[in-house]
C-alpha cells in the first residue's frame, strides 16, 4: 500500500527537524520586546520584505503538501474502488443466491416468511396490489372530467366541499379501478370501466422483498 506523505514524517523527530528548517536563517539582526519576541520594526521595509518572502516559501511548502496529499487520496480512492467492486461483486452473487434459495423454500413451505440461521437471517415481506401516482396534474384533471362533485366525493368517501387530494384519490383508485394488461415496458396500466386507461397512474402489482440480514 502507498504510504501517503514523504516517509520522514513517521520519524520521532520529524516535528523537530521541521521546527528547525522553518526558522533557519532567522537570525538576522531583527529587535526582541520586553518578553524576548523578534518583532517587524516599523519603517524596516526590507524586514517587512524579507518576512513577505519567508511567508512565501513557507506557503510553496503547504502547497506542496496539499499536493501530494491530494495525489496520493486519489490513489487511494482508485484502490478503494478496485477492491470494493471484486467484494462486492461476490457479495451479490451469494445475496442472489440467498434469495433464489429462500424463495423456492418459501415455495415448499409457506411457513418459512423468515428463516433464521446461525449466521444471519433470511426475511420476505409481502405487498399488496397498489397505485402509484406518476403524473398527480394529469390524474386529477382526467379525474375532474370524469366525475362531477357528488360522483367524485362518492368515489372518494370524502364530503363534497372537500378539495379531492392526490393520496386520497391514491387510496381509492385500487379498489374502483382494473389492472390492465401489462405493457410492453412491463407496466401494468390501469383501466376504466369501458377499458380506457387511466392517465397519470400506473398498478403496481402484488410482491414480496426479500432481504439478507447479517
């Protein structure tokens, strides 16, 4: 594995030597306060000048680290990805497997919804037939021509003065409206009573999950 930064800094005395190269040749005649601090006399243009180009030098050495910091990250992320794609590659093939398996064991036994094991569980969990509102402008306005007031807050078991709303209209669409053929996207449509179908909306047919728990 590539080892990120330059191999001194593992060193004990690497904050030392650091110390020490930052304030080489700082020795250079500039006045101590009261509390021994250097400080910048003012009016010294070429302190002020000198300390501007010691900034700078110092500045190129945080670039440089940001740099290579930002070479060796990008290393690693490549790595990362690499290993992760082989891992999770077999990863999907037992979760596949796991599934199929526990599928045709809840095919002999009905019981077997969730089978634990010792090192995980194997659980599936069954959804009925529902609506899914993709176009909620269409279905409402296909919905208002279709039906007046009174129809609409029959359909809907809602008073008459209530504003229809999209997840009300959801949860009654299953129950007033056939599935219809599957399309050849594989989306079952729904269909009215003289077998139009219904804009807006699509029947998601009755399924069941599976899931690995580890």
């Amino acid at each position: 594995m590539t080892t990120i930064g330059p191999p001194s800094a593992q060193d004990d005395d690497y904050r030392v030597r650091m110390r020490d190269q930052q304030h080489a040749g700082t020795n250079d005649g500039l006045p101590v306060d009261a509390d021994g601090n250097k400080y910048l006399p003012a009016g010294d243009m070429g302190a002020a000048n000198w300390a501007l180009s010691r900034l700078a030098g110092l500045q190129e050495k945080v670039d440089r680290v940001e740099a290579l910091y930002a070479d060796q990250l990008e290393r690693l992320d490549g790595w990362k990805a690499g290993e992760l794609a082989v891992i999770e590659g077999s990863a999907g093939w037992f979760r596949t497997a796991l599934t199929d398996w526990h599928r045709r064991q809840l095919a002999e036994d009905k019981r077997a919804t969730s089978v634990k094991l010792p090192a995980g569980t194997l659980s599936s969990r069954k959804s009925g037939a529902t609506v899914k509102v993709t176009d909620p402008a269409a279905l409402a306005e296909w919905m208002a021509g279709r039906f007046d007031a009174d129809d609409l807050a029959d359909l809907l078991n809602a008073p008459a003065a209530a504003k229809p709303s999209i997840t009300g209209i959801k949860a009654r669409l299953g129950d007033v409206f056939l599935p219809g053929p599957v399309a050849p996207e594989g989306v079952a449509r729904l269909l009215d009573a003289d077998g139009e179908i219904v804009p807006g909306a699509e029947f998601v047919p009755e399924s069941r999950t599976f899931t690995v728990k580890l």
